[in-house]
C-alpha cells in the first residue's frame, strides 16, 4: 500500500522533510521498523504523523515475504541527506522552510546494533545484510550477546518460579539458537570475505568478543541446573525424536564444558576454553591475512605454461607470484626450474611460521589440560567420544591399518617418480625433495597417460563448468536454481554470484546461496562451504537456510575466460555438495541444521558427489572448449580417466600422515609441532620435510575446529564410497537415487546419528568394501 503512495498523495499529511523523508523511503525500500518508527515518533508533532505511524509501517512490513527473487527484501540502509529547503512539486506547490529544531528532529538517527538486530530479525526470507560499518559489526554484536543472556535469564527465572516446561526451560535456548544461527554470519563472516581489511578487523574482533561471551554463557551453572531440573520431569521423559535429541545435546554440552565438576575446577576449564577460542581466531587471522609475493623473471619460471606468465606479468617484466592456491600449485607442477620449486616449497610451508607455531603449540596445551581435568586420557579421547569413530583407539587402529595397505603402493609411487628424476641427469642415488614430488608427478601422469592437463584446461571454463555442475545438481536433488541478481548487487564484493532455489516439484522456496569463486587479498585461501543463515523453525515460520560457496579460481583475462583444472572442478563439485547439505537440510531445530553432523561423517555427503567428476556422462555436461565449443575429444577423457589412482599410494599416505600427526599432537601433553611432523612425516612417507619450516603453523584445521578429526576425511571415505557404489554407480543421474539421498542424508541434517542416515540410505550398515577397492587396496 506505501509503495502506491505518490508524492502528491502524501504532500497533504506531512509537513517539510517528513513527506520527503518517507517518499525516498518507499522509492528506495528504506525499512521502517528500524529507521522510520523511532523518526515517525518524534515527528509526532507534526500533522497527520502520530496517527499514520503504526499504519505505515504496518503496511511496509506487509510488503516483505515469500516471493519471487525481485520481490526478495534486500534492504540497504542508506538515510536520506537532509534538505535545507524542500522541493516544488505536485502542480508547482511550494512549501516552507525547515528550522534548525525541525532539521534536526527529521535526521534519523544512526542505526544501533539492537536495530539491526531487530530489523534482520523481520526480515523475510533473507534476513542477512551486508552493509554494515565497522562500528555496526561491533554494536552487532554486543546487542547478540545482550539478546543471548535475556534469553539465558528467562530460563533461569522460569526454573526459580517452578515453571518447568519445554517452553519455558528449553524454548528461550533454542530461539537463542535460532537467532545467532541466522544472524552470526553478520559479524563473523566479514573477517573470510571481505575486501575492506577495516572491517575484516572489526569482524575479527566481534567475533573474538563472542567467543569469549560463548565460554561465559556456556558456564553457566544456573541454565545448567535449570535444565537438569527439568529434564527429571515427565513431560521431558516422554519427549520424542529432535526435542529429545535437542535435549540430551544441550546436557551433554554443559557437562562436556565441566559443569559437573567442582566449581575450581569448572572455572580452570572455562579459563581454557576462553583461551582456546582467543588463539584459534588469531591463527586463522593470521592464514588469512598472509601476503608473502615473489617477484620472479620468465627465466626463474621456465616450464609454466604462457597464460600463466600473462596473468602475472608487472610492468619491469618481472612476474608476481604469491603462495595463494591458484599461484603456487601451478608453479610446483610445471616451473622445471628447482631452485624456483624450493624457493616457493619452504615459503609456502613456513606460512605464519613463528606466531602460529606459537599458537598451534599453546592450543595442545591447553587442550591437554583441559582434557586431564575433564577425566579423560588425552584431548583425542574427549573428542572422539562423541563422534562416530567413539574413541582414540579406534581412530589409531584405522589409520594404523590402512597407512599398512597403502606401503606397497607408496614405494611404487617414489620408484616411479624417482626414476623420472633420475631420467634428468640426477644420480641414481638422489632424493626426492619436497620441492620435486609435485612437478614429477605431473610429468609421470601426462608421460603415462598421456594426459595433457593444460590442454584438459581449455575444455573447463569456469562458466561452462559453473552452468554444468548446477544442471546436475538440479536434476539429482529435484532442485531449480534461478539467478538472483539483486541479492549478488547486494552482496560483500562486485565478483559475488547469488542463485534463488525452489524444489522442481512443488515449486517451493528452499533457500539461497552465493558464490564467490576468485582470489583477492584479504580473502580466505581455501575452497569451503560457508552457512551464512541456518535453516529452521522460528517463531512458529521456517526460515530458509542460506549458504555461500567460496573457492579461488583463476578469473578470466582480456582473452580468455577463467580455466579450471580437473582437480578445481573436483574441489568445485565437492565444495558445492556441503552448499547443498546445508540447503537441503529440513531439521526443524537450527543446531541440527545442514552441515551439523558428527565431524567424521560431514565430509561423507561432498566425498561422495566426487565421483561424479571421473564420469564421462557428467563430465560432458561440464566442459567444452572455450574457444570452439567443442567437447573434450575421447582419446583425452579416456585418458584423465585412466589416470583416477595415478599416485593414490602417495595421496592417501599423505592423508595418514596429517591425521597421525592430528592424533599424535592430542594424546600428549607438550609437543614440538616442526619435529614430530618430520618425524611422522619420515616414518610413513619415508621422505624428508624441508629444514626450517612447519606446515602445522598453516594447518588450519588444527585451530579451526578440526583438532584430533582430522582422520575424518578418511572415515568418512569408507561411508561415501559404500553410498555412490550401492545407490549411484549404475545411473548417476538417478532421480529415484537423489531424492532418497536428499530425504534421508541431506534432509535430516544433524536430527540423527549419521549411522541412522547411511542405513536408512543403503538399506543395511555400511561395508569397507567399496572404499578399499577405490583406493586399489585388497579389502
């Protein structure tokens, strides 16, 4: 109804800059329950504006809700300049002058973070914004943790009032959880994303603030026993599926932070536990703000293919390089220069070298001593305990075993490599240096299988890719996917993507997601899924789940479009299936959504979905030549098909020798990262690791929420490949296949034990089987 309001309509209500104020509003979709209500009010005064007020911004808020993508409420809160003097308008009319008092009664007034707060919080469906000062990140925050302890208060005066119901006891923890699932991405995210470095500080610095509000709310005794008085009642006895499990879940999380333990000793664990979380967002500010640059001439970079060198050239003719993924893989794969390799190899493995290991060393300390006064044996038991893997001895066992299966094929590899060194001019009795295994691996690959992976470039553009991977998971899923252009203007930086999602069927919304897909300063170095706005249940309405797929690909150039390798495209189906897992997941509870799972099943889902990238079916549909349109010819897919375990001896090693090291470093007490990870190293790949450097300082998983799970990217390969063998392998488009993985794997998220997922998906519990043989191990 506003939005119909012309400016002659609403000339009669309103006197000076009130009309204009709120015409711009309604042109610009300026929200009124955060801005405009608090202004109305003091304009009250005015003619016509008290009495309006409530209306108007009761028929703005009606204007937002489940619509179309245009129709989606992405606000930017922008207040109009004020005017000295308003405009003629309607028929020449003119009207007077503003006071002083009146211009200053009509600025609306900066937004403060309960503002933002509550103005997110009316949004619908997207409730996330991304336009937000450095300030407002910080006031975002303090307003989430005042918001947190109202609702940690209620709990606590409804227990002391006898009030010992679901809603009263358990309903305010789960808004909590309702509301920072949605809204913390506001203040953490920026600190990954954003090209400002002010605001990813700011970002850096709310989100240490929370953390450290975390460890505080997550001590408190009183929630605690608030909970376990209620859980003793009958109405808590006979709670069934998520709210029992939601139940079981919050007591366990208070015993796990040391509630039921002495109050000294409960005090020493939350001193821990606020210091574990201070040092593992100063580890990963530290990753993400690494800049190290090499200045190298063509002459240091003979072997790199030209498109490589164009993309880097600098004026002096000199070529930039720095350690981020898109330039430094490349470089160790193709540079035939060794003192280039080695140069790059020890920068690269010395990231962050002296703080971080600072850092690494202080958490496995901490983690120790927490571990003790908890009662457990070391940090890797209380971890596993409540993972699907259940204990550390277990987790040993497997890696122990397979690290066993996998010698034989190691020493094939080295041999391989070695002699391909050899083939060089090296003497027989020379070592592969860290610095050589990557170039000679490729050189054997392409040698062996003929297999010309610059070439195999030109068939992947990143849009071709782009519109292929999204076909196949629209046609698995039941899903349709729709740009969504006014959310990617809207977004954190000019690059972002921004996709609308509805089931094929039903036509419903499910939910939204980005896509930022190029490296830039500042920007988190990886590929990962990141959940922005969690799906669930709130205040009585879903709210869809949003996600954003991060990875670093190269961007297109004046003459070509942005060339992905088959291992990029690899990464961009995996990355990309943990998009889907969290916007497929139909857990009504927001601390079951998507993604949150056991840590040794997450990766599971996105392991599996691998597959379909080493298919030539599915392969077809992502590639074609970015010049001729043409398919990759046959002779080359047949060879890059081939070549699927080329080198797997040493991959799947490598693999052991992080999660051993994981492991390793979470059973004692004091550990020196740089030698244990040598020794390891040494032990299973019988390979040396570069003097002076340690590649635990850039570990990121070690401080980023990975500690003593690592293992799970192994574990979870046992589940993924029993999954694609059993349901996918003999139609991998299969709808009937898809829908089953979404309804019974993705859907649930973490309502369950992920072992009720597999087997309610395969039909029985799942076999090693499958995952032995793709790895080209006897079982």
């Amino acid at each position: 109804a506003l939005l119909k309001l012309t400016w002659f309509n609403l000339c009669p209500l309103f006197q000076g800059g009130v009309r204009w104020c709120l015409c711009l509003a309604a042109l610009h979709h300026h929200p009124i329950p955060s801005i405009m209500r608090a202004h109305l009010a003091r304009c009250s005064k005015l003619p016509a504006a008290a009495a309006l007020s409530s209306t108007l911004a009761t028929n703005w808020s009606a204007r937002t809700g489940h619509l179309g993508c245009a129709e989606v409420d992405f606000r930017a809160v922008a207040p109009p300049a004020p005017a000295s003097k308003v405009p003629a308008a309607g028929g020449g009319r003119q009207f007077g002058s503003i006071s002083e008092a009146d211009k200053a009664s009509l600025t609306p007034p900066p937004e403060t973070g309960a503002a933002i707060v509550d103005d997110c919080l009316a949004r619908a469906p997207v409730k996330v914004r991304w336009d937000l000062t450095p300030e407002q990140i910080g006031e975002l925050s303090d307003a989430l943790i005042a918001k947190s302890k109202e609702f940690n208060d209620q709990i606590v005066k409804a227990a002391e009032k006898g009030d010992l119901t679901w809603k009263s006891i358990v309903g305010p923890s789960i808004e909590e959880d309702a509301v920072f699932g949605m809204l913390h991405s506001l203040y953490s995210f920026p600190a990954h994303l954003s090209p400002d470095k002010a605001l990813r500080d700011a970002s850096v610095d709310a989100a240490r603030k929370v953390s450290d509000y975390g460890v505080e709310a997550g001590s408190r005794k009183d929630v605690f026993e608030a909970l376990k008085a209620y859980s003793e009642t009958a109405e808590a006895k006979a709670l069934t599926g998520e709210e029992k499990r939601c139940l079981h879940k919050k007591l366990l999380g208070f015993r796990r932070r040391g509630l039921d333990l002495e109050e000294s000793v409960a005090a020493q664990v939350k001193k821990i536990n606020k210091r574990l979380g201070e040092l593992s967002i100063e580890f990963s500010k530290n990753l993400n703000e690494e800049s190290t640059k090499f200045f190298f001439t063509a002459e240091e970079l003979k072997g790199v293919p030209p498109s490589y060198l164009e993309e880097r050239k600098q004026e002096d003719g000199t070529y930039k390089v720095t350690l981020q993924y898109p330039c430094y893989i490349p470089l160790m794969e193709r540079c035939a220069v060794p003192e280039t390799r080695q140069k790059m190899e020890k920068a690269f493995n010395s990231r962050c070298l002296e703080r971080n290991t600072e850092i690494i060393e202080e958490l496995v300390q901490l983690r120790a001593e927490k571990a003790k006064l908890m009662g457990y044996k070391s940090h890797a038991d209380f971890i596993t305990e409540d993972r699907m893997s259940g204990s550390a001895a277990k987790v040993e066992s497997f890696l122990s075993e397979l690290a066993t299966k996998l010698a034989p094929l190691l020493k094939s590899d080295l041999e391989t490599l070695k002699a391909a060194k050899k083939a060089d001019g090296y003497p027989d009795d020379c070592q592969l240096e860290p610095y050589d295994r990557s170039f000679y691996a490729k050189r054997v690959e392409e040698a062996t299988y003929q297999v010309d992976h610059e070439k195999l470039k030109e068939y992947f553009p990143l849009p071709v890719v782009t519109e292929g991977v999204l076909g196949i998971y629209q046609g698995i899923l039941g899903l349709k996917f729709e740009p969504c252009e006014e959310m990617a203007k809207r977004a954190w930086h000019k690059d972002v993507l921004a996709y609308k999602v509805t089931d094929s069927s039903t036509g419903k919304l499910v939910g939204f997601f980005y896509m930022d897909m190029h490296p830039r300063e500042g920007k988190f170095g990886h590929a990962a899924c990141f959940g922005i706005q969690s799906g669930c249940e709130y205040k009585g309405e879903w709210q869809v789940p949003i996600a954003a797929l991060v990875c670093n690909f190269p961007k297109a150039t004046k003459d070509q479009p942005g060339l992905l390798s088959h291992s990029d495209v690899e990464t961009f189906f995996h990355e990309f299936g943990h998009v889907m897992h969290q916007l497929c997941s139909e857990a009504k509870l927001s601390m079951f959504a998507g993604t949150s799972v056991e840590r040794d099943f997450v990766e599971a889902p996105s392991q599996m979905l691998e597959n379909w990238v080493w298919q030539p079916s599915a392969l077809r549909r992502m590639s074609k030549h970015y010049k001729t349109n043409e398919p990759i010819p046959d002779e080359l897919l047949d060879s890059l098909l081939k070549s699927r375990n080329f080198n797997s001896g040493m991959f799947n090693m490598r693999q052991v020798v992080l999660a051993t090291f994981d492991q390793t470093i979470h059973t004692r007490a004091k550990v020196d990262t740089a030698a244990l990870l040598s020794e390891i190293t040494e032990k299973y790949m019988t390979l040396p690791t570069t003097p002076g450097t340690n590649m635990a300082a850039s570990f990121g998983h070690i401080a980023g929420g990975y500690d003593a799970q690592y293992y799970g990217y192994l574990w979870s390969e046992v589940y993924s490949a029993d999954m694609f063998a059993s349901r996918f392998e003999s139609d991998i488009f299969s709808p009937v296949a898809g829908a089953s993985y979404r309804k019974e794997v993705l859907a649930k998220g973490g309502s369950r034990d992920a072992i009720e997922h597999l087997r309610a998906f395969l039909g029985r519990d799942p076999s090693q089987e499958p995952f032995l043989k793709a790895k080209g191990l006897a079982a």
